[in-house]
C-alpha cells in the first residue's frame, strides 16, 4: 500500500498556490512576502534545546544527508534526500519549476508512473506527481509556495494517483491563477491508503460566486490520516470518496461547501472549524446497496460552525430507518439557523434563532442505537446522553487533545545529532545494536537524534530512554533480527521505549520510524511503550506517522519467495509475537500510526500475496490518557487491538482487517493463547481473529472504527452472504464501565459485536450499503 506524506504546505488559489509535503524531496524557500503571510503550523511542546536565532535555515535543509537505500540496486550512489534545486528549481515564482521538481522525486529510476508494483515560489504548469514511498518536505519555518501558471494544464497541482490514457491510474486504490470556474482547480487529488498524511497546508480559493476551486479531491482509496490545515474559499474545502479516514483539526473559511462526503464506510473528523460558508458538511446519504453505496458513517467531534447558514445536509430523508449514520458530539453554533437538514429543504434539527445566537449540540445522532445485551436496536433520530469523557483526555476547553506532529522549525542543525556520524551503519546487514543504544544513552535528552535513512539491525533489546526525541528521514527503519526472538514461549522485545516506572525528564517523541523484524521472530514484541507525559504537559510522550509494518518488503526475509501465499509453513514465516505493547503505567498519543502485518509483498512485481504470521496486534493495558487517531492494525493471528484493564482511552478512527487465510488454520494457530499477555478466548468453530476486545476496562471512547473481515481461506465469496467470520469485537460488560462505541461499522462479520463473548448485534439488522453500521452501542454499566 502507499506510503506517502504531506506536510507543511500552503496552497493557495487566485494569486498563489504554496505546498509543504513530508519526505525525499525539500522545497527550498525564497524569502517571500507571501511565506512571511504564511507562519508554520508546527505546534510543537518546548524542547528545552537551544532554539534557532532570526533567519537561520530549516534546520533538514542544513543536516548532513548520508542516509542509505540498502535494497536499492545501487546502494552506496542512490540518492534518498534531494533538494528540488540541486535538480534546477529556481523557486522565483517565475521560472517554471515543473520538470525540476518532478524529476528530483522521478530520478534514479524510481518506482511510478504505472510501473510502481505499489505505488519560496516555484512556478509550475502541470502536476507534480508524488511516486509511491515519497515524502515531499517543505521549510517548516518559511513554508514554500507552488504557484500554479495561467497555462497550467492537469487535474490537481499535486497529483498522488493520475489519470492516464485511457482512465488508467498507477495506484489501485489557491490562488493558482486558473481561472476560478476551470475544472482543474484542485489543490491536491489525494486518492490513497493507509500509512499516509496530509499535514500543516493551507489552501487558498477562489471566493467567486462561480468558483470550481477545491482544496482536497479524493474519490477512491482506503485511508489514512490528514489534519492541521486550512482552506480559503473554494466550492469545497474538502470532496471525499474514500473507505476510511481520520481527519483532525481544520478550519474552513469562506467556501461554499465546507465538506463534500460522496461515499465512505465510516469518517472521523475530530476538531472543526467552519466559518462563513453557506454549507458546513453536504452529505450524499440513502444508498443502502453495493451498487448505490453513498456517506455510510460520518462522525463529528469537537465543531465549532459560525454564521454559517446550514451545518448538515444529507441528500436523502431517513424516513425512520438507518440510511446513512450521522453523530454529532460537542458541536457548537454560533449564527447557523439549521443544525441538520435535508436537501429537499426540511429541517431535522433547528439551529440557532435571531434571539439565541449560540447552540450547543452535546449529542445527536442519526442512526441505529443500541445498549449492553440488548440485541435490538432503536432507530433514533435525536439527542442522545452524551459520552463519558475522562478529563485527563481533554483540554482546557473540554475538546479531545489534538497534537501536531512535531518538526522541530525553532531548533538549529546543531540541535540534532546523526545516528551514522556515531557508527550506526543502517545497511540491513550491520548489527547495529550497540551503536544505537550508545548514541540513545549519550544524547537522549540533550539533542534530537536524527536516524538517517537506512535499515537498522538490532539482535538484542534496544531501549530509547524517556526524554527521546526521534527524527527519521524518509521512514528509517529499526528492525530486530536473530534467535533472541524466535521463541514465542519466551518472547523478548525488539524496541523497549522507556523504562517500566522511569523518570520522565521531558517529552518523549518519536517521528517518521518504521518498526519490523528480519524473519523468523516469533517471539518478537515488536515495540514496547513504558514512557509517560512529564508532569503538567498533555500528549508529550507520542508517535506521529510511525509505523510497524512487518513483512512483505526487502530486506525481511519474510516475502514472495520465503512465504508465498501457499508453501511457505510457519516455522520461516513467523513475523512477530506482539507489535505494540502498551504498558500500564504508560501514556501515549499515537497519531497516523499503521500497525501492518503484510499480506503481500511490497517489493515483489505484481505484489503477489504472502502469508507470514503475526501473532498480536496493539495490547494496551494503559491507565491512560492514551489517544489513538487515525491508528489500524491489520492480519495479526488472535487479535488487532485489545484493551485489558485500560483506561482513559480515545480511539478515533480505528480500522482492522481480519488475517485473508483464515480461518483456515483457526485462531490462534499457529501460536498459543498465553495468559500472561492477557490473550483472549476465542470464540467456537473456525474462529478468526478477534479486530477489537475490552475487558476490565473503565472510560472507553471509541468515536468511529471500520472492522473488516474480507476473505474466508482468500476466499471473497463469503463478501456475497455478509459472513466471512461469526464474531469480530467483544466487549466484557461484567468486568468494564463508561464503553461507548460511536459508528462502528463492519464488513462481513455476522455479529458487529459480542457482549461476555456471546454475539449480540447482528450485521443484517444494521446493511448499510457494503458495511453494516451501529451508530451508537453504550455499555450497560453493570459490574
């Protein structure tokens, strides 16, 4: 799937167009007045580091590069952090930068265009096309701009999946001086799938009454992560088709439409700012079949919406039944007469009046709810008892934490400190164990430690010390390999973050890290989290855009030609015990992060489909506050998330798919339920892997989840009958309280959810197109 970043960018639309994106190309900026206009949006803690003084560079422009591709075809020459103007960009707003910034992301025969098996100012005139595994990073502290030309001609001034001749695309699934009624006024046409983001853009449209202008077009995919951005004007600030998506943080000014919603199974979008638009969120709602799938689940939280005349409309009436799930959690409104709406005019919910200016929605929602056992549900088209919220998950405004992900734009180059300038080699062969845990222990807290690009071996138990922070450049990678973790009677960790009840002198930040193993590991835990937020600061001990993803790709022993989709058994193909293991006394912010076990190779032409196993995915057993936005976990043998004796926990949007062999062998082969890690039983009869389980756990939010089983024995024939597994969640009532689940929506489950383990709602009650949808299931509290 493609792994892709955006970050940092403005892109604006009748006299400019400015993009910040994340990885292997940097924009250069000029020292314009439209960067000055234009501030970072990096909203990073103190780091207790020296902070950069006046017009200094960005301190990734001025870092030595020495990172390696140890799989490339070329290792020592490729080159992984390039700089558009080394390639020709002027960066002028003048010369047309195009070809010099396309070919620093297309150069040494880079993978795209169609052949992928995956996939200041500078002037431009047509797209620049991210290829698969890119990261384009602009100056986070004068945020370049790209400037669209009269003469521009393509659909969007970044392109991530073209259409080419014939409709063919390459991936399966502002002020740009166009004029404003051009079709091709997007800002990014963004259709992709997990593992990506978009972050700190600003779009800037037309406000013309006749403007096509749109900040986002995404018509297809299976996302992924976007948030911190603001769009000026437009038709739409955003138009969405995709699976699923986690959106946080935006503020729209001035469009027509603020969001567009054509199609989903379910979306998340947490912190919304919509001011001056004439529609907040336009949602196409009613399609209740494959063939006419529409919005199936939208899921809004922590809104603010201003003299803005609608904040809802759907296409279509509900008529008193699920046609579309809606939830509405903390919404405030000031001037808006029409809270929720049909498009044919009638009015669902009223807004504010010419006598109350200000409204607050505590909860409403559209949809099927459901309480404890009950196996019934009740269409409900209303207000309903808000959610239990603990406060240590809240700000000082009483809205879920939001957190961006750090960039470092105060700091100065000799702020960081370069993990190969210390004897880390990173060539996937080099054990690099004691050169990393020598570099963590010196630097931990009196640098940023920058792990250049490469494939870091360790064969032992790596501990980054609390008080770490943790740049990686263009997803480093930290990988165990060895006998240390191939008992999975004796599992031992790969990567221990934090000491088990350490002293926590700061932050704890970790950014742009892949996590694996070199195959065989199956007594791997992939990543240990011990560490907590320093006394008085929220959310400062996370991940963002950090990942585990095991197998499937070069270097891991553990793809197309050691464990094909048939033939390759267990014993070579064991990819992990457990990938992320949230400890107790932990805390955690986990933003964008993919917890993959690979069910095809990457790197293999055709990306044929493998089979490697991985035992567990993510095991919280945090007192909390943990949040998880924009988080999945997928294929893992017994479990994707599992939540025992946690609490304080936000969960928005969380999405799963069950392993595609299944359940042939059933769960758990072939590993063992091991009480120790608090394994769960699994149900009776050719069981796969449970997507989510809660067992003495207190203060649950879970605000959106996709849990997905698609194939029986890489069967999808069961997709046709709804029943590619019996049970995929379970929630333990007589052990938990303050469980609230907010549009949950499943695909192929027969039950959406269990209760002590015995299935209560049953996905036929709940079609809502391809998934069933529950809008809302509370715990009945009861001990």
């Amino acid at each position: 799937m493609t792994l892709l970043s955006l970050a940092n960018a403005t892109l604006l639309s009748e006299r400019d167009m400015a993009h910040k994106s994340v990885f292997r190309s940097l924009f250069s900026s000029s020292k314009s007045k439209d960067n000055d206009k234009n501030p970072p949006l990096d909203a990073s803690l103190s780091l207790n580091l020296s902070t950069s003084i006046g017009q200094t560079p960005f301190w990734m422009e001025r870092i030595k590069h020495q990172g390696k591709s140890p799989f490339n075809p070329d290792p020592q020459g490729y080159k992984v952090f390039r700089n558009v103007k080394d390639y020709g960009a002027v960066g002028d707003g003048v010369h047309d930068d195009t070809a010099a910034i396309n070919l620093a992301i297309t150069s040494q025969n880079r993978c795209g265009g169609g052949n992928c098996p995956s996939s200041t100012t500078y002037l431009i005139t047509a797209p620049i096309v991210p290829y698969y595994y890119t990261q384009l990073i602009g100056d986070a502290k004068n945020p370049p701009t790209l400037l669209a030309d009269a003469t521009f001609d393509g659909f969007a001034v970044i392109d991530a999946n073209p259409y080419m001749a014939g409709g063919a695309q390459p991936f399966q699934a502002t002020n740009n001086l166009v004029p404003p009624e051009k079709s091709q006024g997007t800002g990014i046409h963004w259709q992709v799938a997990q593992a990506t983001s978009l972050m700190n853009i600003v779009f800037e449209m037309s406000t013309a009454p006749n403007t096509a202008h749109q900040g986002i077009w995404m018509e297809n995919g299976s996302g992924g992560f976007m948030g911190d951005m603001v769009f000026n004007g437009g038709k739409f600030g955003i138009w969405g088709g995709n699976q699923q998506f986690t959106v946080r943080n935006i503020t729209i000014n001035n469009a027509q439409t603020g969001v567009y919603s054509l199609w989903n199974w379910g979306w998340t979008y947490q912190g919304v700012k919509i001011n001056n638009c004439q529609v907040g969120f336009d949602i196409a709602t009613g399609g209740l079949t494959i063939e006419t799938q529409t919005t199936g689940a939208q899921a809004i939280i922590d809104a603010v919406v201003t003299n803005t005349p609608t904040f809802i409309r759907t296409s279509q009436p509900s008529n008193g039944s699920l046609a579309g799930s809606l939830v509405l959690n903390n919404a405030r409104l000031v001037n808006v007469p029409v809270a929720v709406s049909v498009l044919n005019g009638s009015v669902v919910l009223p807004g504010t009046s010419p006598a109350v200016h200000t409204k607050v929605i505590d909860s409403w929602v559209q949809g099927n709810v459901y309480q404890g056992s009950n196996t019934q549900g009740v269409f409900t088209q209303g207000y309903t008892p808000a959610p239990h919220k603990a406060r240590s998950l809240l700000d000082a405004d009483g809205r879920i934490v939001s957190r961006t992900h750090p960039q470092y734009a105060d700091h100065d180059v000799s702020d960081f400190v370069s993990a190969r300038d210390f004897g880390a080699v990173g060539d996937g062969v080099t054990d690099d164990t004691k050169a990393l845990q020598m570099l963590f222990d010196k630097f931990c807290t009196s640098k940023i430690i920058f792990l250049d690009a490469g494939f870091y071996i360790v064969s032992s138990t790596l501990t980054i010390p609390a008080g770490t922070r943790l740049v990686g450049e263009a997803w480093s990678v930290i990988a165990g390999k060895g006998q240390a973790f191939q008992d999975q009677k004796h599992p031992q960790v790969v990567v221990r973050i934090g000491e088990k009840g350490g002293h926590i002198p700061g932050p704890t930040e970790i950014t742009d890290i892949v996590f694996t193993t070199v195959g065989p590991a199956a007594g791997a835990i992939v990543v240990e989290w011990n560490v907590r937020d320093p006394r008085g600061m929220q959310a400062g001990a996370g991940m963002w855009d950090t990942h585990i993803r095991l197998g499937g790709s070069a270097g891991t022993n553990l793809d197309g030609s050691t464990c094909p989709k048939t033939g390759g058994g267990y014993d070579n193909c064991y990819a992990a015990f457990l990938s992320l293991h949230i400890t107790p006394s932990a805390t955690g912010y986990f933003e964008g992060t993919w917890v993959w076990l690979a069910d095809h190779d990457l790197d293999l032409a055709g990306e044929s489909q493998i089979t490697v196993y991985s035992g567990r995915g993510i095991l919280s057993e945090s007192k909390g506050p943990v949040w998880m936005i924009g988080t999945a976990s997928e294929h893992h043998v017994i479990y994707q998330y599992n939540l025992v004796g946690a609490e304080d926990h936000y969960m928005g949007l969380i999405q799963t798919e069950s392993p595609y062999y299944q359940p042939v062998p059933a769960a758990p082969t072939p590993f063992s339920i091991n009480p120790a890690f608090e394994d769960p039983k699994m149900y009776a009869d050719n069981a796969s892997a449970w997507a989510l389980i809660v067992k003495r756990s207190d203060n649950i939010l879970i605000f959106g989840a996709g849990l997905y089983s698609f194939f029986a024995n890489y069967s999808q024939d069961c997709l046709n009958t709804r029943n590619c597994q019996a049970q995929i969640a379970n929630i333990d009532t007589r052990t938990s309280n303050n469980v609230n689940i907010y549009s949950l929506s499943t695909v192929a489950s027969t039950y959406q959810l269990s209760v002590n383990g015995q299935g209560v709602i049953n996905q036929q009650d709940n079609i809502n197109a391809f998934a069933s949808t529950v809008t809302v299931w509370t715990s009945d509290g009861r001990h």
